[in-house]
C-alpha cells in the first residue's frame, strides 16, 4: 500500500565478469489503515540470489527473491494473522564506487515480477492486492575482500 523500509544482508562472489550474491531482506513492520479505522500491519522476510555480468563498475543481473509475508489485522473486531510465501524474480542494474581497497558504495535498482499473487482481506473485505509488479532502489555500504 505504501513505500517500504527494507534493510540487506548480502554475500557476494566477484570473477572478473562474473559475480555470484545470496542475501537476506528484511522489511520494517508497516501499518495501512482503512477510513473507517481498522487495518493491517505487514512485514516482509525475504532471501535473495542473484547471478551478475560486470562490466567495470556497472553490473546486471537476474534476481530471485523467496520469502514470507506476515499479515496481522490492527483495530479490527477480530484480528487474525496469515503469513504465507513471496516469490519474485526480475532483473538488476548496480553502480559501483570504490571508497578504498577494501570498501564500496553500491547503488541498484530492481525491477520485480511477483509469482505469488496476495490479497489482504480485512472483515471479510479485500483491502490491499499485493501489486504485480514492484521496483527497489537502494544504495548499499559493502566491505570488499580479496
């Protein structure tokens, strides 16, 4: 329903045209609000794989995220809770920056497909759809070893 926190954790392989990443995502829980008061609050858990063609500092890539989403009904007559699995794939684009030897800025965009269509009802009522397509953008802080 809105834009997301999400924090990453990721481990990356680096040949010299190819690089190899598996991760782990994580949302801040966020809340959305009917007009009428009730709600839901949601967190997303996801873990990430990623295969890269590298050509100097710019890289692309294929993505797959799987993971959990965990949905629990706010100011609502009876809350209930549902999690259930999220798969997306899609494709990357980064930017590197070397800030020294051993560390770097990466900043990426990710153009995300979901496999898993979701709908939160909220008093038997559909609230939000999980939207098919979703983008990211983020800029990431990466210790470099050699």
């Amino acid at each position: 329903p809105a834009a997301i926190v999400q924090g990453r954790l990721f481990l990356a392989a680096e040949f010299t045209r190819i690089a190899l990443e598996i991760g782990a995502e994580a949302s801040l829980p966020t809340m959305t609000y009917q007009d009428h008061g009730g709600g839901f609050r949601y967190q997303l858990t996801l873990g990430t794989l990623a295969a890269c063609a590298r050509h100097r500092s710019m890289q692309v890539c294929g993505l797959g995220k799987l993971g959990r989403l965990a949905v629990r009904g706010v100011a609502v007559d009876k809350p209930a809770s549902a999690a259930g699995f999220v798969a997306q794939v899609g494709p990357r684009v980064s930017y590197s920056v070397a800030l020294g030897d051993h560390v770097a800025l990466l900043a990426h965009v990710d153009a995300l497909l979901l496999l898993t269509p979701w709908t939160v009802d909220v008093n038997r009522v559909p609230m939000w759809t999980m939207p098919r397509f979703a983008g990211v953008a983020g800029i990431d802080l990466a210790a470099c070893f050699r």
